[in-house]
C-alpha cells in the first residue's frame, strides 16, 4: 500500500516522536538502526521530513532530529505520507491499472474505493503521537 520510503518515514517520525516525549534529540545513526534502515536511504527521508515541517532538524553538537510536544499530537499520518509518497494512496487502482475510473472501473474498483476511503479516515484522524504513546508503553514496536 505504501512505497518503502513511505514506511521508513512512518516508522522514523514515530521513533524521532518517542524519543522527543522523552526529551531526546536523536542523531541519523541512531534511527537508522531503531528502524532497520540503510542510513543513506534514511537520510533523504529525514530531508523530506523536515523540508515538510514534520520533523526538526537541528544542527551542532546537541543536534538531532526531534519534534516539539506542541506540534506533534496536531501532525496527522495523513501528512507523512503525502510528504513521501503524495496523494497516490487514495487515487490507486486496486490492481494497478493506469486507468480506472466510476466510468471506467477495474473488477475491484467499489470495493476497493471503500478500502481508500477508510484509509483516508484512518490516516487524517490519527496523530504522531498518539501513535508513539505504544512505543513508550511497550504496547506498540516498530521492528522486530
């Protein structure tokens, strides 16, 4: 459903949003191997992350990547992906056709626009950190 650098960017904002409840700044290393990520690939998430105002990117000694405790429980999942993948999610036919329209549909079309549709929900009614608070009562993980 997502591409690959959507679910690193996922997993990054949730880990950089645990560590940020806990007052930590996190470094690219340290994230990089908290979501099982090469750490190039990881750097260019993190790029487009801070370019869209989801995470901070703070330079120097004491720098890192964190979120601040006001912005994160208004930072939507909704924003991560379509800072990463764009809106595609909810335009996608279900079997990949080029064109699939109402006029037009593929086999799966309805049933598969009601599977967007609550995707769409989901990702505009969740928050960053709603989603780290299972990280930080060991409820959620993000690698195994």
């Amino acid at each position: 459903m997502f591409s690959k650098a959507c679910e690193y960017a996922i997993k990054a904002t949730i880990y950089i949003a645990d560590q940020s409840n806990r007052g930590r700044r996190v470094g690219l290393k340290d994230i990089s191997k908290q979501i099982a990520s090469p750490e190039a690939f990881t750097a260019k998430i993190l790029q487009q992350l801070a370019r869209n105002q989801i995470v901070d990117s703070i330079k120097g000694p004491n720098g890192g990547f964190a979120i601040d405790s006001g912005k994160m429980s208004k930072i939507k999942l909704s924003q991560v992906v379509l800072a990463i993948d764009g809106d595609s999610v909810y335009k996608g036919c279900g079997l990949g056709l080029k064109e699939c329209s109402a006029k037009q549909p593929c086999p799966v079309h309805e049933k598969f626009k009601v599977v967007r549709d609550e995707l769409r929900k989901m990702l505009e009614s969740t928050t960053i950190w709603e989603l780290s608070l299972g990280l930080k009562t060991g409820l959620t993980f993000l690698h195994r």
